[in-house]
C-alpha cells in the first residue's frame, strides 16, 4: 500500500518537474539530487538503471526510501525518468537545449 503511494508521489513529482513546477538541486554526491517542500525534502540518486526515491523530514532523516524492486514496473520507468529529468534541471542541461534551440532557430 505505502508502495503504492510513493509511485503515485514519484509520478505526480515528475510531472510537476517536467512542467518546470518543481526545481532539483544538485547535491554533494554527484549522483543524488533533491527538491525542497514546506516541510520535506525529496531526494532521487543512483545509477540510471536502479534510482533510489527519499523522502526526508524537516531534520534532514530519511522517514522513507523506495527502491527499484518495491514498485510497479510503470512507477519503476517514472522513477528513472524522474531521475534523469532531475540531473539534467540541477545540471542547468534544459537550460543548456532551450538555448541551443533558440539560437538555431535565430540563425536561418
């Protein structure tokens, strides 16, 4: 059932990140990013094939972690897609593309 949930969580967080509604930050680990709510803080991080989702409290403590194996397969894709669209906002990589875009496009 918390399963369930949490990959309902991780899909409605995916959404909100690609629509620009939630902002990832990069961390000290180079593989772990993080959003920041009123009163909890989400973090994703792994290798791309096997992403790790937290939830932390206002302390900074895990309350709950989520793996791979513990999701449906649909969560489990949205789980790895949130952590590469996550990487690539804390990187500055979308800002990077829209750019590019834009300059291309300016150049005809």
């Amino acid at each position: 059932m918390v399963e369930e949930k949490v990959g309902q969580l991780i899909k409605v967080i995916l959404e909100k990140t690609k629509a620009r509604e939630v902002a990832w930050k990069k961390t000290s680990n180079k593989r772990q990013f993080l959003t920041v709510f009123p009163k909890y803080v989400v973090s994703v991080e792994g290798p791309d094939y096997s992403p790790t989702f937290r939830l932390h409290n206002e302390k900074g403590e895990t309350i709950d972690e989520i793996t791979i194996p513990s999701l449906s397969s649909a969560a489990q894709e949205e789980l790895k897609e949130l952590l590469l669209v996550a990487r690539r906002q804390a990187s500055g990589g979308e800002e990077a593309v829209d750019e590019l875009l834009r300059t291309l496009s300016e150049k005809k």
